[in-house]
C-alpha cells in the first residue's frame, strides 16, 4: 500500500528491513546500543562490525531517541538506531516515547539531508508493545511530519509478518480517507 502526502510517499511492504536500499534504515535498538535479538540483531549481522564499532563510541541513546551511524556493508547508506519503549501498561509514557522515537528519527534523516528511510515496527516485537496502538502512534506520527516538513521523498515501513502488514495498512487508510 501508498500513499503521497504533499512531496511524500509513504509505503507499506512486507519484508526484512537489511536489504532495503532506501537512504537509511531506522534500528530498534537499545538503550546501550550493544545488539540483541529481533530487528537490531538481524541489521548487526547483515552489516558487519563497523556499525557496533560506531556504536560502542557512541555509548548509548535514551529511550525516545535517536542517534545514527553509517550502514557498513548495507546497501543503505546509514543506519538511524532509535530506543522504543517498553511495554508496560500504556501508564508510563509508551506512547509519548513511541511518538518520540519515530520523530526523532525522521528528525535526524532531514537534519542529515537524506530522502528516504526505512522503517521496522519499534518496540512491537521484544518490547512488547501492542501492535494496533503501536501502528497507529507510528502513522499519525509519519502523517504529522510529512505535512509540517518538506525533504523527505520517500517512507517505508517494513513490516516482517503479514499480520503487521495488514494492520499497518488499515491503519493507513484509514487516517488518510
Ligand atoms: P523491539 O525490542 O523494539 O520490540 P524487535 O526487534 O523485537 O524490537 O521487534 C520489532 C519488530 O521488528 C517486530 O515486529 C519484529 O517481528 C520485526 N523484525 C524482526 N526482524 C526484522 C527484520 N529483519 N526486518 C524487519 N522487521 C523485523
């Protein structure tokens, strides 16, 4: 599914997010930015050492923000290492981080210059984040940025199940009907 917004298309696909050749892809990281399992473990293997390297100098991000390394042996030039939140019980903040994590993202890719940007389903996985509040957060936020900022010319979810897709894509239609 796409849709334009003003100069910006954002796109929803099912896939895995390492081979995805847009600018930069957006890492659901950790607060010690040290790896792990799920997306941040799959972009660590599939783009070598350089970009834990970047990271370990870097030393850490807080949740709800961002920080950005190059992209090692990806095809995408950089690589955005955001911090979703924790799941808890949606009292503590979850989706004010979540909204953070997508802004500040989307933030540093324009600061950067850059056109396109992938992204995954933070905090959906591992985190624990339920995924139809998460998608939403995730949309609206997208949504909001695109009208207020010019330079981005493309945004991709990349979504790794078909369930997600589906989700995200209802979503989609439905904030943009
Ligand atoms: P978090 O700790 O932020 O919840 P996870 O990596 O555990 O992050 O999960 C976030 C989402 O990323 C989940 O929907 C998971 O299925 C998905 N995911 C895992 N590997 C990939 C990949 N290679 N490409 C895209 N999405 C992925």
């Amino acid at each position: 599914m796409e849709v334009k917004i003003a100069d910006t298309v954002i796109a929803l696909v099912k896939g895995d997010i390492t081979e995805e050749s847009t600018d930069a892809i957006v890492n659901a990281a950790n607060s010690r930015l040290m790896g792990g399992g799920g997306v941040d473990g799959a972009i660590h293997r599939a783009g070598g050492p350089k970009i834990m390297e970047e990271c370990r100098k870097i030393g850490g991000c807080a949740t709800g923000s961002a920080v950005i390394t190059t992209g090692g042996g990806l095809k995408a030039k950089y690589v955005i290492h955001t911090v979703g939140p924790i799941y808890k019980d949606g009292d503590h903040q979850e989706p004010e981080l979540l909204e953070s994590s997508y802004r500040s993202s989307l933030d540093l890719a324009l600061d950067k210059g850059l056109k396109s940007i992938a992204f995954p389903s933070i905090s959906t996985g591992a985190y624990g984040y339920p995924v139809e509040e998460a998608a939403g957060i995730a949309i609206k936020t997208v949504l909001e940025f695109v009208s207020a900022h010019k330079g981005l010319a493309l945004i991709r979810f990349v979504l790794f199940s078909e369930a997600d897709l589906k989700t995200y894509s209802q979503i989609l239609a439905k904030l943009t009907k």
